[in-house]
C-alpha cells in the first residue's frame, strides 16, 4: 500500500450503522445473460418493487457506467475485465454503504464473475441468471447488436462470436424465455425477501 494512503475504516460509520438507519440488509444482486435476456427490463423494475417497498436501492448497468466511470474502456478481453472490476469495487462501496445495490450485466464467464464475486464477497454476492435461449434473444434484439454483429460491425460479442458461460450455482435463475416479466420480478422479490430484511431484536 502507498505510504501517502492512511486507511480510515475506524473512523468512518460501519455498514451496520448504514443498514440500521435504512433499516434494510445491504446485498450486491449480480444479474448475468445474454445481450436481450431480459437483465436491465427485470433489475428497472425490481428496483421500483423494492423502492415502493421503502428500500434504498443502486442500479448499475452498462448505460450509466459506460459513459462515465468506465468511458475509457473499450470491448478487448483485459477492457471487459477491467470494466466488471470497476463495477465490482463500486458495487462493494455502495454495499458497504446499507445499500442493495443490483448489477445488471453480461459478465459472460464464470472466471469474470468469480472475480467479482471475491471482490464484494461470497455472502454479499447473490449471482441471479436470467437465461434465454440465443435465438430469442437475437429475435428480440432491442439495440440492433445482434444484426451487427452478424454484419461483421461488432467484433467478440457474446453468443456470436464470443462464449457465454452459464453460471454453475445461481442464487435464481429465471428464464425468460418462459415466464413474463412480472412473473420474474416476483420470483426474484420473493427470494430476495429473506435475505435483505433486518431483524428487529425484540424489546
């Protein structure tokens, strides 16, 4: 470590502190698939269940990372890496900080998502898949990436020319491909219900 960085962590308010006043179990909900499975549509409306709910809540996804935090990072294997270990050290903060913090992105191996799950912690970090198959994702193709990609004009993209590894023990899968969308966002409330409410000791 630099000799000019003094840690503060015995200065600063604890997690604890933060999930007693939020009144809510801090957790990184890390959403996983294919391009057009449904990751930001579920994790958007989640998030609206959770906050209608009185959680305090942090979506992170490619649209608000990539054009700041990430916006030097191009699409090369060490720039994708680089880019979900940015995501996983800013998730970790906002864990951290109380809050339940929902990552919606490809993070296509198991290698990529393994490093982010030791970066936030196996405890914190519940691996959600939302799996369809690659031809309803392609049939979907919501941004054209798809169509590109088979035109030649997106390099490495996963499912085309890039694998995509299915995660070996999900904390949920939900495949969308079978099951609309408010099904989902149901399935994955309840599951996630037992974990992020506090406890309240009793008087």
């Amino acid at each position: 470590m630099s000799e000019h960085i003094h840690p503060i962590f015995d200065k600063i308010l604890s997690r604890g502190d933060k999930e007693t006043f939020l009144n809510q179990r801090s957790v990184v909900l890390w959403l996983t698939g294919l391009s057009g499975s449904g990751k930001s549509t579920i994790a958007q409306a989640l998030e609206q269940k959770l906050h209608e709910a009185g959680y305090f809540t942090k979506l992170l996804d490619g649209d608000n990372i990539r054009v700041g935090l990430n916006n030097n990072l191009g699409f090369s294997e060490e720039d994708r890496t680089e880019n979900i270990r940015r995501i996983a050290e800013a998730a970790k903060l906002f864990l951290e900080g109380g809050i339940i913090t929902l990552c919606s992105f490809v993070s296509p191996t198991n290698d990529i998502r393994n490093m982010a799950r030791e970066i936030i912690g196996s405890d914190d970090f519940l691996e959600v898949y939302v799996n369809a198959p690659i031809e309803v994702c392609e049939d979907r193709d919501v941004k054209g990436l798809y169509q590109k990609a088979r035109a030649g004009m997106i390099k490495q993209f996963t499912g085309i020319d890039s694998p995509f590894e299915s995660p070996e023990a999900p904390f949920l899968e939900l495949r969308t491909d079978q099951e609309d969308l408010t099904t989902s966002v149901d399935r994955l409330w309840e599951a996630l219900q037992p974990v992020i409410k506090r406890e309240v000791p009793a008087s």
